[in-house]
C-alpha cells in the first residue's frame, strides 16, 4: 500500500521492502516484477494486497504498479488451491508491460464524504488505466422522444478502454493507502501528458 513520487531516484530498494512489507510470497512476487521491470529506474510506484473470499476459504491477492521513465508495469499474483495440473497449492503471476505513450487514458474517482463541509481527504479513490489493450461496450436499446413510439430503433452505446482498475478505501485499507494511490495517479498522469 506504499507509492513514491516521481525525482531523479530508484526507488527499486523501497518497492522491494513495500513487497516484504505484505508478506505475500514477497520472493515469488518480487522475481515477477523484478523481471517485468527489466532493470529500468523505478520512479513510482504502488503496491495493493487484497483478500478475496472463494467459498469458505480466504485467497490473497498482491497488485503492484509500477513506474519506469518509459513504461507502465503491471504485476498481479494470485494465490491457488491445488488442482489436477497441479496438485499442491500454487501462486500465479502475471505481469504486462505498457509503453508510457501508449496510455491513452488516467481516471481518477475521488469520493469525499460530507462534501458541504468543505474540501476534506477522500474516503475511497479509483484509478482507472486504459490503454486500448481492453475495451468495454455497453450497449442498451436506442429510443426517440416518442412515448408512443413502438419502433425499433436498434442499439446505442458507449465503448471505453477499461484496462485496469483499481480501488482503495480509507476504511479498508487506510488513508495512506488512499494517498499512495493518488500520488501514484498523479505521476502516471504527468509521465504520459503531451
């Protein structure tokens, strides 16, 4: 739940203690980004652990976003039962690489409670990344003014890139928490403003 800022230092050392701070397989997971970073200077980044319920048992989830002076890297890893492929339980890491003049879109959803008191720290933030990997259409029936219109009129819609998403609350996970993602949203937007 740690970001850093964006200056002249790697902070390669600090995303590392982040990722043992969680204690979720920091080893596996820091291979995965290590690798996916490929040695660039980190200038940002965040990293967000989560729990998910499967049934009756907790799984864990580990997001880390990263920052480089070119990219946009993206590592997640998830926690597995055992199966049939494999029979004791496993983690899965996958990790994607994003050029930083790829990014087409930064959305950042602030949500303060009891807005008439004045400006206050948000309770919840969503960062929203698209880059065009992942399109979302939402698509409802078309109308006319008509009220007694009975004709068809087809489809209307919205298409919007939705590549990655994600949303931490004071509450859930604390208000560093909250502050990390949008000093993390507030680097990646200026990295790929033209």
């Amino acid at each position: 739940m740690r970001t850093r800022t964006t200056d002249d230092r790697d902070r390669a050392t600090e995303l590392r203690h982040a990722i043992d701070r969680t204690g979720y397989y920091p080893e596996v997971v820091a291979d995965g980004v290590a690798a996916a970073v490929a040695g660039e200077q980190v200038v940002s980044f965040f990293v967000h652990h989560e729990p998910t319920f499967e049934r009756d048992e907790v799984r864990r989830h580990l997001s880390v976003v990263v920052l480089t002076p070119t990219r946009l890297v993206l590592a997640h890893t998830d926690e597995h039962p055992g199966d049939d492929l494999l029979p004791e339980p496993y983690t899965s890491t996958s990790t994607e690489a994003v050029s930083l003049s790829a990014v087409k879109s930064v959305v950042v959803t602030r949500n303060i409670a009891n807005p008439t008191s004045g400006p206050s720290r948000p309770a919840e933030v969503v960062m929203t990344i698209g880059w065009g990997g992942v399109a979302r259409i939402d698509l409802e029936p078309a109308g006319c003014s008509d009220p007694e219109c009975e004709a068809d009129h087809g489809y209307t819609g919205v298409l919007s890139s939705d590549d990655f998403s994600l949303r931490v609350s004071a509450a859930a996970d604390g208000a560093d928490a909250v502050h990390g993602l949008l000093s993390f949203a507030e680097s990646l937007s200026a990295a790929t403003h033209a």
